[in-house]
C-alpha cells in the first residue's frame, strides 16, 4: 500500500551527486544561479503569503471595513475567496503556455498580470471592483508557481534539489510578514490609504520575476524536450560541472535525462487524458488531488485568513493586539518554515508527513478543547492556552505540507505531466481555499468553537489517507521517479542502463588515455 520500495539508493545519478564532496557556495556559476532563484522563482510564493494577509490584516483596519460596508458572512468570504476563483479559471491553461513557451515565459505571463491585478485592487472604488482585481491577481499566480517550482526542480543540482524546492513554500512567509508589518503600520493612517498601500505592494514579488526571470536559464529538460540539445548540455555543464564539458557526471545526467524524456514520450500524447491513462498517473492524479485539499482544509486558512475572528472567541478583541499578535505569528511560521526546509534532506518523506499530519490534529484538538472552556468558564489560562496552541500549529504544518509540497509534487510526476500535475494540485488546492474563506466565516458565525470540531474530524481522516497513499520518493533521480509506479523492469532500467554504459565507456577512454600518456 505504500507504494514503490526505496530502492533509489542504488540510482547512479544520486549517489554521484551526494558524493560530491564541493559545497555549493563554492562553485561561481551554482552559487550564482541559486542567489538569481530566489527573487526570480523562490519568491514567487511572497504573494500567496502577501495575499493571506492582506485579507486577514484589512480585516481589522476600521477604514478597510467602512469602505467596504462592514463585510460579513458571504459578503467577507467572497473579498477573500475572490482570488482562488480567479486561480481555477486560469488553471486549464498552465501546461500549454508552460510546456510550449517554457518555464520563463509562462513565469513572466503571470507575473504580468497579477501587476495588473495589483493595480486595480489599489484604486478599486467598490466592492465589485476589489473582487474582480482579485480575481485577476489569483488568475495569474498559479501561471508563475507552477512555472516557478517546475524551473527550481529542474535547474537545481540533485544534492540540493529537495532544499530548494522546500524554500519554495517557506517564502510564503516573507510575503505574509510584510504584509502584515506594512498593514500594522498603516493602522496609524485614518484614511483609505491604511489599506491602500499594503494592497499596491503586493505587486512587489511579480516586479522582482518580471526584471530578473530572463537572467536565469531555461530548463535543460524543456530544451531536450524541443529537441534542442545543445543548449540543454550548455546549461549543465555551467551549473552543473562548473564549465567542465568532460565531466562524468554531466555526461550521466544527460544521458539519463534524453533517455527518460524519449520513453516518457514514447507513452505520452502531452494531452489532460494522459493523466488518467495507466493506473501510475491515476495514483498520481489522486495523491495531487488530496495534496491540494490536505493544503488548504487542514485548519490552516482558519489561522491565515480569519485570525481576528478566532482570537474574538477567547476574548482578545483590541485591534492593536491582534494586528500585533498576527505579526508575531507570520515571523515564527517563517522560522518554522526555514528549519522544515533545511532538514527536509536528513528525513524520509513519509516519515515527515506522517509526523507532521498527527501533530496537527493533535494541536487542532487541544486549540479546540481550550476554546471550549474558555467559553464555558472564561478562564484566563484557556485562552492563553488557546493562543499557544495557535503558535503550535506552525511547526506541525510546516513540517509536512509546507515543507514537502512542490518537492513531493516535482517528484512524483515526470516531466510530461509535471507541469499537468501541478496544475491539477493547484486546481484543488484553489478550489479547498475557496471552500474555505466562504465557509470559515459563515461556520464561526454560526456555531462558534464547535466549529473546530470539523477540522479535528477531517485531519485525522487526512492522516489515514496519508498513510495508505503516500509512497516515499526520497534518495533518488527526478528520472528514476518518473517510473514510481510504473514496471521499473520496463522502464527504469532502460534508463539505468544507458547512464551506465555513458559513464563505463567514459571511464574506459580515460583509462585509454592515462595508458596512452605512460607509454608515452
């Protein structure tokens, strides 16, 4: 039930790779491309966190809520949910722009218009106005995320790879942090520009991808995938192997990418239907699914987007302390976040997820619990309780979901249904978030604190889910795990094969050569 068995440590490509015994900060042209990343790919996920915030923090500026005529219930859900709708509607169309134009451009295409959205979410002069600016900002995002973890996996040197695209996730919080210090700051403006100018500075991630995206270089896989080899080997052998167009291990990773990419192709039309082909990409198609949904309705848009109402229900309704209190959040989640994605490398990943999905519920049950006596007895201690367990939620979901998404989803499709695949964990991710920021308001509304007793309900039936379905992927090749679920007898070792017989026959002629020179 667990899927395929660990037997990647045996892939050539990994061990060459984790025996290398140069750090990455050593080598100019790595070290260079990896400090281009963040503000060009990495930061993309700044705006989902700048977004959540934005949101959350207006929610508790006086100026915000007059202009907007005091939004509750639907009329609140839908400012916020305004975005993921915007999301789902431009999802259909990631995997033409990002697999015909590649990872650059369809990075670009989104960034561009989320400016656009920015924009007019700025000056919007009614409620109508600010949706449809949301929605045009949530229609662009997932072009440039989408875009953006495909690019991290597929430039990023195996050793670090998982890394990489673990920080991903962890820049949600830079976004979420300036939002929410710029949005406490602006509470001293008693006008519409307190929520005016947090709003214009959400289009600060998208500037940084539209100025330096084109200073980094294209996926070597798309290039072999549009058959142009040679721009593909020029980009690994410069941040690969540092110039060295000899290198062994250069030479082996093209060659297992070429052999994978034409047998991925092989049995592959490129098209949405090749998702529910074999049973392989059926098992994938459900765990992306799930992964998008486990994102979002794991309680985590209740803290994200509603913090103000959840705090209400302990007794901690001064704006000042909220606005104070969120901030705090969003720096510790930040310091969570990183830590998940330095260690993601030491830790299996089922062993991540499942640690990670049980201390969520457990945290989700004492939350629930300590605002139900605070409610019962106005205990003083309950509700500090309470926001205790609201900081321990952080480490728990970082661990897993935050931590692992796009490195488990980069991992678990293979090249020709990545950029599909992603867009599929997107389309349930945004839809989840949707659910959520139209329900969430509505359910607190209604039925108070007992409304976290549904959140406890489903966590644990994420954590059996989890369990059965996850197969592990680390210690290996993005190749190798092209070929997770499908007859290794078949494909994979037609892959192995090949790599070895390139770096044998490259070991031969050098041996060859060293002979040659003795002689000599």
């Amino acid at each position: 039930m667990v899927g395929a068995s660990s037997g990647g440590d045996h892939n050539l490509i990994h061990r060459m790779a984790m025996d290398d015994p140069i750090p990455w900060y050593k080598k100019p042209n790595l070290r260079m491309m990896y400090l281009l990343l963040f503000p060009c790919v990495i930061g993309i996920e700044m705006t989902s966190g700048f977004d959540s915030q934005i949101i959350n923090s207006a929610q508790l500026l006086p100026a915000w809520k007059a202009y907007f005529g005091n939004p509750t219930g639907a009329y609140n859900g839908i400012l916020a949910s305004a975005l993921p709708l915007g999301s789902v509607i431009g999802l259909p169309f990631i995997p033409i722009v990002n697999d015909t134009f590649g990872r650059r451009w369809c990075i670009m295409f989104g960034s561009v218009v989320m400016i656009i959205g920015t924009i007019i979410q700025g000056f919007a002069f009614n409620g109508p106005m600010y949706i449809l600016a949301r929605g045009i900002i949530g229609f662009g995002l997932p072009y440039a995320i989408v875009a953006g973890s495909c690019l991290i996996g597929e430039l990023g040197y195996p050793k670090e790879r998982p890394i990489l695209t673990s920080l991903f996730n962890a820049c949600y919080f830079i976004g979420a942090i300036v939002a929410a210090g710029c949005t406490f700051g602006t509470q001293q403006i008693n006008n519409d520009w307190s929520w005016r100018i947090p709003s214009l500075l959400q289009m600060a991630p998208s500037l940084l991808q539209v100025a330096f995206v084109f200073f980094l270089p294209e996926s070597p896989r798309y290039l072999m995938s549009k058959d142009r080899f040679e721009e593909a080997e020029a980009v690994l052998v410069k941040y690969h192997a540092e110039g060295n167009a000899d290198s062994e291990f250069v030479k082996a990773e093209i060659m297992e990418i070429r052999t994978t990419l034409e047998i991925e192709l092989e049995h592959s039309k490129r098209s949405w239907m090749d998702l529910v082909a074999t049973p392989g990409m059926r098992r994938r198609v459900i765990i992306g699914s799930l992964l998008g949904l486990f994102t979002q309705l794991s309680g985590n848009v209740v803290i994200s987007y509603f913090l103000g109402d959840v705090l209400k229900l302990i007794g901690y309704t001064d704006p000042s302390f909220q606005a104070k209190y969120n901030l705090g959040n969003q720096c510790w989640s930040l310091v969570c976040g990183v830590s998940a994605a330095l260690v993601v490398m030491r830790f299996r990943r089922r062993t991540m997820y499942l640690t990670g999905i049980i201390s969520i519920l457990a945290v989700y049950v004492a939350w629930t619990a300590c605002t139900a006596i605070f409610i019962d007895t106005k205990s003083d201690v309950a509700a500090k309780l309470s926001l205790f367990w609201i900081y321990a939620y952080s480490p728990a979901y970082n661990l897993c979901f935050n931590a692992l998404t796009y490195t488990y989803l980069i991992e678990i499709f293979p090249y020709a249904q990545r950029a599909r695949g992603i867009s599929i964990f997107q389309f349930w991710g945004k839809a989840a978030q949707f659910f959520g920021t139209n329900v969430n308001p509505i359910g607190t509304q209604a039925i108070g604190w007992k409304y976290l007793l549904v959140y406890c309900c489903w966590i644990f039936v994420e954590a059996i889910l989890i369990w059965f379905l996850w197969p592990e992927t680390s210690g290996r090749s993005l190749e190798e795990l092209a070929f997770l679920f499908e007859d290794k007898e078949e494909f994979a070792q037609r892959a192995e094969a090949a790599v070895t017989k390139t770096v044998l026959h490259h070991d031969s002629d050098r041996q060859s050569h060293v002979v040659e020179q003795e002689k000599v």
